[in-house]
C-alpha cells in the first residue's frame, strides 16, 4: 500500500471513529440521560454502554433507541437536502447514519426474539405479549433492509468518486473501526469486561448492514469508488474522538 493510500485508510478510520461516537452519544446521553432529564429525573451514571436515572421509566428505556433514530435522519437530511462540498464530511454523515440507524432498529429484532433491552420495555405488559414480539421483530427487520437501501442510495450518489476505494473496502474498514472502537470503552466499563459482549459488540457489530451495502454495491456497480481524501482536520477529529469514547465514556462519568 502506498503511503496516500494509508493516508487515506487512516482518515477513513477517524471518520468512523467520529461517527460511532456520535451515534453512541446520541443513544446514550441524548437518549437515554436526555429522557431522565424530560421525565423528571436525575442522570446518575452515563458510559458507552449505558445509563443510570434517579428513576426508572420505561420511557426513558425507550427515549435511547428514538433518539439514535432521529440522529440517524437527522444525519440522513443533511446529506439528502444540503451535502457539504466536503467529502469527508459527506463520508461522515453517511457513516453516522449507518451506525444510528442499524444500531437502534437492529436493536428492534434483538429485543422482539429476546424479550431483553430498551425495546423490550417499550412493550412491557402489552398483551397478547407474543404478538407485540413479533410485530416488533418483524418492523425491526423492514427498517433494517429499508434502511440498508437508503445507505446504498446515499453511498452511491453522495460519495462517488473517480479516485477511490472499493465500497466494500469503504465500508468493512469503517465497520471493523466502529467494532474496535466499542471494544476499547468496553475494556473501561466499571461493571467488568463482560460488557463487551453483552453491550458493546451487539451495538457496533448490529451494523453488519454496512458491510453488507458495500458488497452489493461492489457487485452491482464494479467501477463504483467512493471518496476518500487524505484529511489531517479529520484524522485529527477522529482521535480526539476516539479519546473520548475510551477514556471518558469508557469508565464512564458520575453526575
């Protein structure tokens, strides 16, 4: 590999760095301490991997996964109505889309087949309780494959370049980012190492759509390359982040 070429791995990998770290924002603090806040109670404890209210609402469970959703559109829009001349930024949004929107409806179908996580609670006590399950596992999985559409869409239209990489190449190396990333926080986590697979794996490795769109779009369209230039704003952007994710969310933070 040339030296450009792992200029330009190394700005992939802080793009997916910022944009993971976004969309765990975005489902922990905004979602979930932000739903503690609105229903009237105290945020305790926030992490990588959860977060402790002074009370407990099955709304605030709930206020997580929406609020990674609206995230992921709001990210989606912006790219829709007004891309940025900036590629990485473009690569950005498009990356912050993926993982908010596979993270929290993939979220849907783990919570449907295991009756477990924020989903879960957003159905407590509906009856005939086995209906709602299937229900939630089956929108789950339309909003997984509609959402795997967009993606593609927006990949191919947003990020096209004549120099480039491979979309597959594009989106295994931002995938992989994202799973490495989860890890190193995990490895932090004040309630022990099991956490990386119990809560941070499933929520990185959920967004197995991404690698998925990149295959197929590698098929579909073989001289398809997607934009990746050599960024030092962006690489610079992404350790900081990464820094962030790993040793301030990573133990986590006492309010």
């Amino acid at each position: 590999m040339s030296a450009r070429g792992a200029a330009q791995i190394a700005t992939l990998i802080c793009v997916a760095f910022a944009a993971y770290l976004a969309a765990d924002v975005a489902h922990e603090a905004l979602g979930h301490g932000g739903g503690c806040l609105l229903f009237g109670g105290h945020p305790i404890f926030v992490s990588t991997t959860t977060e402790f209210c002074s009370i407990r609402l099955n709304a605030i469970d709930t206020a997580g996964p929406v609020a990674g959703i609206i995230v992921a559109l709001l990210a989606f829009a912006w790219l829709s109505l007004r891309p940025p001349r900036n590629a990485s930024l473009r690569a950005f949004l498009s990356l912050t889309f993926a993982f908010a929107i596979f993270w929290n409806v993939g979220y849907m179908m783990k919570s449907g087949l295991t009756d477990e996580g924020d989903w879960a609670s957003t159905i407590a006590g509906l009856e005939p309780s086995g209906v709602w399950h299937i229900g939630l596992t089956a929108l789950g999985f339309v909003l997984y494959v509609a959402a795997m559409r967009l993606l593609g869409v927006t990949l191919r239209k947003k990020l096209a370049a004549e120099v480039g990489v491979t979309p597959f190449a594009f989106a295994l190396t931002a995938y992989l980012a994202a799973a490495l990333l989860s890890v190193l926080g995990a490895l932090f986590d004040p309630r022990g190492p099991h956490t990386i697979l119990s809560d941070a794996l499933p929520s990185s490795l959920g967004a197995i759509g991404l690698p998925w769109v990149g295959l197929v779009l590698n098929r579909r369209y073989p001289a398809l390359r997607l934009a990746v230039p050599v960024s030092l704003a962006w690489i610079a952007i992404g350790l900081v982040s990464a820094t962030i994710f790993i040793a301030v969310l990573g133990p986590g933070f006492y309010f």
